[in-house]
C-alpha cells in the first residue's frame, strides 16, 4: 500500500501576500511546495526566477519541488539548487542530452526529474527512467494555471506505473494539471503517486481542509 503525497502549485497563490500564503501551507498536511519555472519560450507565460525561489525557501518549510519549463534547462541548474530546489524536473522536449542533464541534478544530490507533456509519449521514457527519481505527467498543456484536466492523461499513468513496476523502480509519479478531488481519486487509482494541485488549494475558501480531503483518499496497490 502507498501513501500518496500532495503538493500545492504556489502558481496559484496570492504573490501579493507570498509569505503569508507559503505560512499557510507549512501548517497544512501538503507534503511539497511545486514551484513552477517559466520562461516565455518553452511555455507561452513567464514566472520567476531563482531570487523568488530564495524567498520561498526562507518562509516554506515544506521541500520545494522545482519544474523548469525552460529550454536549455542545463544552464540553470546551479542557480536552482542553490536557491534551495529539493527536486529539480526538466522537460523531456527541452532536452537533447536528457540522460547528462539528469545526472548533473543527481550529482548536487538533489532527486531528478522528468516532465512529459501531453502529446509526448511515456515510451520515450524507456531508456532513463532508472535515473529518474520521479516523472511529472503534464495532464493540461503547460503554462497557465486552472486549466482542465486531459483525461487522455490516466492510460498514460497506467502504462508508465507497470513500465515502473517491470523495472522494480521506486521512481514516483507525479501529475500536473487540473487536479481536484472530482478526478484525484481515478488518478490515484491509475498509479499515481503524487498530486500537484495548485487553483483547488489555493482558490479554495479553506485551503487546509482541502489538503486534508486529498490526503484522505485511499492508498492504491499498484
């Protein structure tokens, strides 16, 4: 039996009161902070950049999983860690020489990670997912939050947890992407190890009970 692991995207959030929301989040039972990095080329919106992570990591105890939507990614590592990235995701499209870029992230010993966009096939994933820490399944076209969910997204969850499984890996499933808890539990069920859920928490009147009714769902045997 797994337990699954939440992580509100802090996308959503009020960047007006950032401190103040990243507060809130420590004293819920979410388990990551998703910190989502943009740069206008790989994704059609910009976010931030390694100063903002900074002070996300000076006010949020939870660890700070990092997802750079960025082309070249390579070159941004450093900057990332540095600014206190626990996990470090790169896109599968952005990277020519992804097997390199993820042994640089595993060499700062931070866990690597692999984002596959929705047209992409997790075939491609074959030859690199035993250095692979996690695999962040994008279940809307990356960019913009609030978005609905692509339920193309669950046969790909089912077919990326039994290529896990044959492999007797301990890499984690993570899905991005109009997540709430109308779909949270067949997403669960397809294999998945870890909700991202950035509008559903933030957005919500009560962001800690929603944290609290993901968390509740059942554990799933895989």
């Amino acid at each position: 039996m797994t337990r699954h692991l939440i992580a509100p995207s802090v996308l959503a959030a009020d960047f007006g009161n950032l401190a103040g929301e990243l507060e809130m989040i420590n004293r819920t039972e979410a388990d990551w902070l998703h910190v989502d990095i943009m740069d206008g080329m790989f994704v059609p919106n910009i976010s931030f950049g390694p100063d903002i992570v900074r002070v996300m990591k000076k006010y949020c105890h939870k660890p700070l999983d990092v997802h750079l939507m960025v082309e070249k990614p390579e070159r941004y590592l450093d900057h990332f860690a540095e600014a206190g990235a626990a996990h470090i995701s790169v896109h599968i499209e952005a990277c020519p020489h992804l097997h390199r870029v993820l042994q640089q992230i595993r060499e700062m010993g931070i866990k690597a990670g692999v984002a596959v966009n929705p047209h992409t096939s997790v075939s491609q994933l074959e030859d690199i997912l035993e250095i692979s820490d996690l695999v962040i399944l994008m279940s809307v076209n990356p960019g913009f939050g609030g978005q609905k969910f692509i339920y193309q997204t669950l046969p790909k969850i089912r077919q990326l947890r039994e290529m896990i499984t044959v492999r007797n890996l301990s890499t984690q499933i993570s899905i991005d992407g109009g997540v709430g808890l109308q779909n949270a539990e067949a997403i669960l069920q397809a294999g998945a190890d870890i909700l991202i859920a950035g509008t559903s928490v933030f957005k919500s009147d009560d962001p800690a009970a929603v944290v609290i009714a993901f968390k509740n769902l059942g554990g799933f045997e895989y």
